[in-house]
C-alpha cells in the first residue's frame, strides 16, 4: 500500500473513542447512519485537515492545521467520520457528520492506493470555494500537521467538487493551484506579493 496514514495525535484518537462510548454524543450527532450501524464500529484512517489560508504572486502556500477527521466504519465501509479541534488544553473531540464527503474520501483513499509513488495522505480544505481535496504529500516522513502543499503533490478534489473543477481527478498542485486561485473572489483567499 503506497499510502503512508500518518498517526493521529494520541488525545485526539482518545477523544473519539470517548465520543463513540458515549450514547449521547453518538444520539446528538445527527448522523442516523452511525445510529444505525450494524455492529461495532471504529475510527479509522487519520487524516490531518490542513485549511489552504494564502497564496503568494509566485505560488506559495500557507495552510494551517485545522484538525483531524477519522472516518468511522461499521463493517466493510465508513458510516461517518468524526472531526477533532486543538483547544488551549489539547486535542478534543468536535463533532460527527455524515454526507457526500464520508464517502468521497473513502473513494479518494482507494483511488490514492493504486497510485505507484507512496504518499502521505491529508485533507486540504479550500473554504472559499467549499472544496476539500485529498492532499498526497510526497514526504511520507513528513511531520503530518506541518507544511504546506508542493508543486509536486497530488490533489484530488472530493465530490461534491466547485462547477468546472472535476472530482476524483488527480491533479499536480502545480497545475490545480493556479486554477483555484483564479476562481477564489477577491474577499476569499488573501495572495500577496512574492
């Protein structure tokens, strides 16, 4: 497998498994499909959320780490996922959900694991135009809540993707960026001078 699933934060995973003993924050999440899950279920594929904050004149990034999302899976497919935040005292469990991006990530993560190169898998979160990719990061040995995309690396965008930007096609940061740059208005992503 040349996907190389960095480890999660050990407080991060703790709150999770906290959440999911928890019959009221499974009950208030609002995702029927953990509620209905056959059998037990777990977190599973830790995945760092970078958000994409600016891009400069040259094409440099600066992302930050927003937190981390595990999907949750019951049997054979994830149901849900459960996203942590960093609070001033560590790692805490954020929130539940379900949706097209549960289950676009799970096909981004499959697709990813028949590409020959090995990477280190993450989520890049492009708020202005409501698109999250799965980032493939060349430096499997990377620290996973560092860093920022390089022209090298794969983005996959996820479904539901931007009009004119197709899902699960796999583009060179260096060939996408300058197409979603061009489409962020002007209050969205801050591009300075190089």
């Amino acid at each position: 497998m040349p996907l190389r699933v960095p480890p999660a934060p050990a407080p991060a995973l703790r709150s999770v498994l906290t959440a999911l003993s928890s019959p009221t924050a499974v009950r208030e999440a609002r995702t029927p499909a953990l509620l209905r899950a056959p059998g037990p279920v777990a977190p599973e594929l830790p995945l760092p959320v970078h958000v994409l904050d600016r891009v400069t004149a040259d094409g440099a990034t600066a992302t930050r780490l927003a937190g981390w999302r595990f999907l949750i899976r019951s049997g054979e497919r994830a149901v849900a996922a459960a996203d942590t935040m960093l609070t001033p005292d560590g790692w805490a469990f954020s929130h539940f959900f379900e949706g097209p991006y549960v289950t676009s990530t799970e096909r981004a993560l499959r697709q990813a694991e028949s590409v020959p190169q090995p990477y280190q898998p993450r989520l890049l979160s492009v708020p202005e135009l409501y698109m999250l990719t799965l980032w493939l990061h060349g430096d499997c040995a990377a620290d996973a809540a560092t860093g920022h995309p390089a022209a090298t690396d794969l983005l996959i965008p996820l479904a539901p993707a931007p009009p004119g930007i197709a899902a699960h096609r796999p583009h060179r940061v260096a060939e996408l960026l300058p197409v979603l740059t061009h489409r962020v208005t002007p209050k969205g992503l801050l591009i300075t001078p190089a």
